[in-house]
C-alpha cells in the first residue's frame, strides 16, 4: 500500500491533468450542445491507455524500489553501482554519476588512509629499530653491573630523544595548526639546544665553536628546535672528535661538523623516509626518520635545508629561512 501511494503521488500531474483535460473538453461538449458519444469513446479510450500505462509504470517502479532496497541492505561500494536499476531520466543518469563520484573519492579517502596506516607501522618499525640501541646499551650496563651515573643518564636521555621523535612524528600527520610563527632571537634557540646537548659533547670531547648569530627568524619555535636538534644530534653521533661550529648570517643557519661525513651516492637521499646511508647502516643507530621529519617541518615553516659532505672531512647543514625575516631584524 505504501508504494501504491507513493506511485500515485509521484505521478499526481499526469493523473492532474488527465482529469483536467477531460473536464475541459467536457465543458466544450456541454457548452455546445454537441453530441456525447464522440466524447464517450474518447473518454474510454484514453483512460484504456492510462490504465495499461499505470500498470506497466506499477511494475517497473515496483522492481526498481526492490532493487534498490536491497542496495540499502548493502555496504555501498562502487561495485555495487552495478545493481542499480537502469536510469530512465536524466536526473537519475546526473544521480547515479553523482553517487559514482562519492564512492570513487571514498575508496581513494580509504585507500590513502590505509596507505598511510601502513607508512606509519612501517616508521614505527624504524622507530623501534633505532631507540632499541640505548635500551641495550642501557641492559648491558646494568647486567655488567657498571652503573656508572653519567653513562646511563646519557642512555636515558637518548631514549627521551627518540620518544620525542615518535611524537613529533605524530604531530608531522596532523595539520598545520599547531604552529605558532613569531620572532625568535637565532641565538637564543640555538644556545637552548646546544645547552641539551653539552653532556655529549664533553663526554666526546669535541669543541663547539659559535660564530656570528646575531638575527631574528619568523618561525614556530617548537619545531624550530625540533630541526636543530635532529642536525645538531646527528653531528654529534658522526663526529667522533673534532669540532661543531655553528652560524648565521643571510638568513641561513649553518651547522658544520669534521665528522665521519656522508657518502656521495647517499647525499641525494638522506632527506628519504627511511634511509640511513652506509654511515647508518655500519653503525646501526640511525631509523631514517630524523631528517625526513626535519624536511618536512622546513617545508612547513617555509624552510629549506641543504646538506653538503665529504667523507672524513665533515658535514655542513644550512638552514634557509624565507627572506621576509629580514624585515623583523
């Protein structure tokens, strides 16, 4: 019964001005004088002929109201636009294209969300690679029973490093909307990171030199240090002794080591997801995700960073900033 109503109210013009028409051309006959009998043939006629449409109508509309009841039933996917009863007018055809669309952009929405799920299992898998070396390091100190203070305080502190990483990384697959630009004095957040990382450098024994760094940046703080502290971090795990010097001038910051530096082949790829170099892989303490986050948060802060290196004459990172930070100075 429910669908019958719906037929009839779907279709109340054409029954509308059935009546109508024929009330019209009654009224003539009427009006004239004329004979009926012509009138009641039409009459029967017409209405023979709406009624065998009403009928053919009934079924198609019944069927297709089954079909796509059972599509209801269904989870839609864009498969399922097969079962779709054929469209009979246009706006179905500009309907059923407009579904088409909604499911190709949800199953490319899912397939980018389960691709990026698996991107983040994998780096998760870096991550654990890499924070792995100070918990053993930190294991084996306390089997041999060596709990010498600074030592494990320096694990620890690598492992506070790297759960910082993880978070950061996190953050890097949210929007944009935790950054907060304002003027930042160079010297200060360099001198802050640096201040982290001085227990490294005396147990090293490496010289930091800090030249001219006088300056003020536009940038977001938080991953400002973030960036310096994964370049600084990595000149003092490649630098076995030697110096880190650190300056800037024309909007760029630049950070150099006498490290181990990096191999030709690999200098195009140390900003990859993922790709440690020979230098990670002999040592085993490197996940590739450092420098990639680190790119990614320049780009983020209209950053650019380059790297230059040499094998066993160092690594010279510069930082660009964009050159409206000049007007803050």
């Amino acid at each position: 019964m429910k669908l019958l109503k719906s037929f009839f109210y779907e279709r109340w013009i054409i029954y509308g001005m059935y009546i109508v028409f024929w009330g019209l051309i009654f009224l003539t006959f009427y009006l004239y004088e004329l004979d009926f009998a012509p009138f009641w043939d039409g009459w029967l006629f017409t209405m023979f002929m709406l009624v065998v449409y009403s009928i053919v109508s009934f079924y198609r509309a019944a069927r297709k109201q089954k079909r796509l009841e059972q599509l209801i039933t269904k989870d839609l996917q864009l498969g399922s636009l097969v079962f779709l009863p054929k469209a009979q007018t246009l706006s179905e055809k500009n309907y059923q294209e407009t579904l088409r669309l909604v499911l190709e952009t949800k199953n490319q929405q899912q397939e980018a969300l389960q691709q990026k799920q698996k991107d983040m299992l994998n780096d998760f898998g870096l991550w654990l690679h890499q924070i792995k070396t100070p918990v053993a390091a930190l294991d084996l100190l306390i089997q041999s029973g060596q709990l010498e203070p600074r030592m494990m305080k320096n694990e620890v502190f690598k492992i506070n490093e790297y759960l910082q990483m993880i978070l950061n990384y996190m953050r890097q697959n949210l929007d944009q909307a935790d950054l907060v630009f304002q003027q930042l004095s160079i010297e200060k957040v360099v001198k802050s990171v640096v201040k982290k990382y001085a227990t490294f450098f005396s147990q090293k024994d490496l010289s930091l030199q800090l030249g001219q760094l006088e300056g003020v940046v536009y940038s977001d703080k938080k991953w400002l240090i973030f960036i310096l502290e994964q370049v600084i971090f990595n000149a003092i795990k490649y630098t076995e002794n030697g110096t880190i010097s650190i300056s800037f001038a024309d909007n760029q910051l630049a950070i150099r080591d006498t490290g181990m530096g990096i191999q030709a082949e690999d200098l195009p790829r140390v900003f990859e997801k993922g790709y440690t170099g020979l230098n990670g892989r002999e040592q085993q303490r490197a996940s590739g995700l450092g420098l990639y986050l680190s790119k990614e948060a320049a780009a983020k802060l209209g950053c650019r960073i380059y790297i230059e290196s040499k094998v066993k004459k160092g690594t010279a990172v510069t930082i660009v900033f964009p050159e409206e930070i000049s007007a803050f100075e």
